[in-house]
C-alpha cells in the first residue's frame, strides 16, 4: 500500500473450486492452524482488531476519511464499505482494520477470501507490516501486500517492500483476476522465501534466505492490515462514473503454520517462464526486464499514473532479459505496459 503511517456455515457459502478445495484440504491436513477469524459475530472482534482512523492522505494522497463505522460484520462477512460522503475534511470515509498490538505473525501460512469492488479510484488491499514500524519506520519495517486492486483493473498485485542501505526497494508482480467474484489470495512465509497465490496459483517468489539483499526485516513478526483507500498516488481519485458505496466483503482471515513443500497443488504449473518480470525496482538509468516466449516481438511503453505516455520502444525478436533507458524520465511512480497486439502486461514500477 505504500503507506509511510503507522469454520462457520454461511447463509451463502461462495463456490471454491476443484483446485482450491484441494489446496484447503491439503494445507489442513499438513499444517496447524495457528489463528482465524471466520467473522461470526455481528460485529468486529476488538480482541483481533483495531482502526487506524482519520485522514490526511496516510502517506499515498489517499482522499479518504477512516472511521471504525465503516467496517461492520453481517453474514458471516466482514464489510469494509467506501463512501462518497463528506466527514472531517474530506469528500469520502471507508474503514482500515488492522491487528496491530493484538496479534502478530513471522512466517506462517495466511491466506484470506475476499470478494472486491471495482471502480476508478477504489484501492482495496489485505497486506501486512512489521511490528516495528513505530521504531524504525517505513520501509525498514518491511511490508507485504499480499493483495492490492486499483480501479476497473483484471489484475491484482502482490509486493514486498524493504530497505536497502536507507533506499526503498520493492518486488512484485501480477496476477489476472476478477476481482468481483469471490477468490482466494494466499501466502506462504517461510525462512527462506515468501511465495504469493491465487486460488491456489504461484505466480510471485521472493528469496530471503540468509537475508540475501538485506532482506532481514521479513525475519521479523508482522501484523494485517484490511482496507479500501479512495483515491491515492497510484488509482488517482475518483470520478463520476465510480459506484458508492463500494464494498469489500471477506469471508474469513486465517493463518496456518508456516507449509514446506507442495501446498497440495503443484507448484510447477504456475509457470514463472510465462510472465514479464523486472529485474530491479527500483530502477535508476537503465530498466532491465524479462519476457516470455509470447512476447518476442513487442511494443513496451511507460505511464504516469494520470495515464500519460512518458516513454515508448518497439523491441522485436527478444527473449530473456532486454533493457530500456530510463533515464530520462523523473522520479515517480508508473506503469509498464508490454504488449504484442495480443498479449498484453503491465506491471508498477518505481523510477528513482
């Protein structure tokens, strides 16, 4: 999220799907249950959660108001709701969860269903940081999004951001879904790599074995975070045409003991080879990236996130690692789009 600041029965239980009931009946089998919420109650536990509140753009511009009345529990379903309503300043409220002070985790398996709203200006996310983001800040505490959706967007994102010698660093990368329908986003933490899923798809692995690139702050405990910003550095606000109240509706948050091995799926089917990566990211003078086989003949081109076209390259028979001058775009964030006329990618990048 980039913000510098601090089993039940259901009325209407969402469908799973063959491989995801596989991956739950084999995580259940393998590894304990170390903590859930399933949302049963009729309203939030205070005994797992608290509310950042307030506005003030939380670090990322964010045009919201954030008060605990916006996070109501009905269902069976824990209910962040966005509302285009005025309230202390600002022209929008909707509510942020967190488990901060009550309960924390370093590794583990977590993993959470949620059903998302989409709409220009909407930034829904379940993500994670370090305890010790009151001593030493952000990004040395470390974050990781295990989920963040922005606008009408068919793609979320999982990120891990940290520290390297006083600069920030991230790692990240994309995954197709629609958001709207029910889904479940995984991760899974260990000592020596975090590994991100969807419905029970691989598609993002960061090595931290041996704190490898300093990434020591992910050897730390880390709280949840559960929230839905309007507006910000990355959708940019919202407009006419964006449904109010949006809700983000999660059926359950749970954490298992950290899995090794296979989580009952087989990891090689999400296949590593068929994405676009960045090498490094930040990126100073030269961006280096990765393409697959689908790609070898392509147009990559740079967005600010007011969609504005800041750079544009036509690269044709390249495969594996290919690199572009950046050098003379500001420092900011932005969007790389790769695209053949029928394959198309996009992942954030942050230019230093």
């Amino acid at each position: 999220m980039f913000n510098y600041l601090p089993m039940k029965m259901k009325n209407t239980k969402p469908m799973i799907g063959l491989l995801g009931l596989i991956m739950l009946l084999s995580i259940n089998a393998k590894a304990q249950l170390l903590w859930a919420d399933e949302f049963s109650g009729t309203s939030v536990n205070t005994s797992n959660w608290g509310f950042d509140t307030g506005a003030g753009g939380w670090g990322n511009s964010e045009l919201e108001y954030y008060r605990s009345q916006n996070a109501t529990v009905s269902g069976g379903y824990l209910n962040i709701t966005a509302k285009r309503e005025s309230y202390g300043g600002a022209g929008y409220t909707s509510a942020r969860v967190k488990t901060q002070g009550k309960k924390s985790w370093t590794y583990g398996y977590m993993e959470s269903s949620i059903k998302m709203p989409k709409g220009q200006g909407l930034w829904p996310a379940f993500w994670m940081i370090g305890d010790n983001i009151s001593s030493v800040g952000w990004p040395k505490c470390g974050e990781l999004d295990i989920m963040e959706h922005v606008n009408s967007d068919g793609t979320i994102t999982g990120t891990m951001h940290w520290d390297i010698g006083g600069s920030h660093v991230l790692y990240n990368a994309q995954k197709s879904v629609d958001v709207s329908g029910w889904h479940k986003y995984q991760m899974n933490w260990n000592a020596t790599s975090i590994k991100w899923y969807v419905d029970g798809s691989l598609y993002l692995t960061g090595n931290i074995a041996n704190n490898i690139n300093d990434t020591e702050e992910f050897h730390r405990p880390f709280f949840f975070i559960l929230n839905v910003a309007v507006g910000g550095n990355w959708p940019g606000s919202p407009n006419s045409s964006t449904p109010f109240p949006a809700v983000m509706q999660v059926d359950y948050v749970r954490v298992y003991q950290a899995a090794s091995g296979r989580l009952g799926v087989d990891e090689e089917v999400a296949n590593t080879e068929t994405e676009v990566r960045i090498l490094q990211n930040p990126v100073k003078e030269t961006l280096s990236y990765t393409v697959p086989n689908e790609l070898e003949n392509h147009v990559v081109k740079m967005y600010d996130l007011q969609g504005k076209e800041v750079l544009s390259n036509e690269v044709k028979n390249a495969k594996g690692i290919n690199s572009i001058n950046v050098s003379s775009v500001k420092p900011g964030y932005y969007v790389l789009d790769v695209y053949n006329g029928g394959v198309r990618k996009k992942l954030r990048v942050l230019k230093d």
